[in-house]
C-alpha cells in the first residue's frame, strides 16, 4: 500500500510541476500589459440623436458623436479617429439619474477598437462620472483587449480614458452562486 502512495503521490507531485511549467511558458509568450492613457473632447454631431418624452422620461436615442482629441493616446495602437454612438434615459424630471449605454470606436491604418456596451449613470444634479470599459481590438489589433477607466464630465465636456492593452481576452464570468 506504501508503494502505491509513493507512485501516486509522486504522479500527483510531477502532474502538477508540468502544468505550473507549462503555464510558465504561455505567460512568458505573450506581451506585457501596456498603460494607455488619452483626453477626448465632447465633439461634433456625426448623426443627429432624436428625442421622446414618455412619462417624464426623456429618451435620447440614435445619436453619433466626433470627440477631438486633446492629448493622443500614450500608445499609437490605441489612437485614432474617435467615434462615440450613445442612448440615454434622463429621469431628472421624476427626481432620478441619467442612464446611458455608450458605444466608443477608434479606427486607424492598422485596426480599430470596438467598446463592448456598457451602461454609464449620473446622479441626480451630478455631471461627473466613471466607469470602466472594455475595448476588442479589431485587424491589425484582434487578440488584444484594452481595458480603460474612462472619466466623463458633462459640463467641461471631456473624457479622460487610463487603461491598459492586454494582450489576449478578459477572464470568463464567474459562474453565480445560487442557494438553493
């Protein structure tokens, strides 16, 4: 019986060695994260956004955006000709936030990058917010993932985007916890 846990313990002990090797090696091959950072200004109208108010609820739908760059992106990759699609819900005339869902793209000679949707909100009487976005390198930047706090104020009209490219794609969602 001793013999067989000395085999399996020593199975066990090289399985594992190889696996954290071999781990070792893929991490080793790709490239290191890349801090980006840029400012944008709010921009001109690209498409013109239309209006609904239903309920006391003013909904922005449809409306693209060119923001001007102020300080091009750290990294090249990461600079370009900006554009931003945007639809918002204003609650302000039942005394709650602004929701939106914002969609940033950035092109250039040697890809693009597509921002995955996300939902933005202002407080009620607040024009500053943050959030994080995720951008999906496209061509020349497919594998790559830039992940970016982007800081918005309303009544300066600018964002601040700091982030990072990564080389490869976001962990997967975690499987939720659910009592049963």
């Amino acid at each position: 019986m001793k013999g067989r846990m000395t085999t399996l313990v020593s199975i066990i002990t090289i399985g594992l060695l190889a696996t954290s090797v071999m781990g070792a090696t893929a991490r080793e091959g790709a490239a290191a994260p890349v801090e980006v950072q840029a400012i944008w200004l709010f921009g001109d109208e690209l498409r013109s956004e239309t209006w609904e108010a239903v309920d006391g609820v003013e909904m922005e739908r449809g409306g693209a955006w060119r923001p001007r760059v102020v300080v091009a992106a750290t990294d090249p990759r990461f600079d370009g000709t900006p554009s931003v699609a945007y639809n918002g819900n204003e609650y302000d005339a039942v005394g709650g936030p602004s929701v939106g869902n914002a969609a940033f793209r950035i092109e250039n000679d040697e890809g693009a990058w597509q921002q995955m949707p996300t939902v933005g909100m202002y407080f009620p009487g607040e024009d500053h917010h943050a959030e994080t976005d995720v951008f999906v390198g496209e061509r020349g930047y497919e594998g790559l993932t830039a992940i970016v706090d982007v800081e918005t104020d309303r009544a300066a009209g600018i964002w601040n985007l700091h982030g990072y490219i990564i080389d490869g794609e976001l962990p997967p969602a975690p499987e939720p916890y659910v009592t049963q």
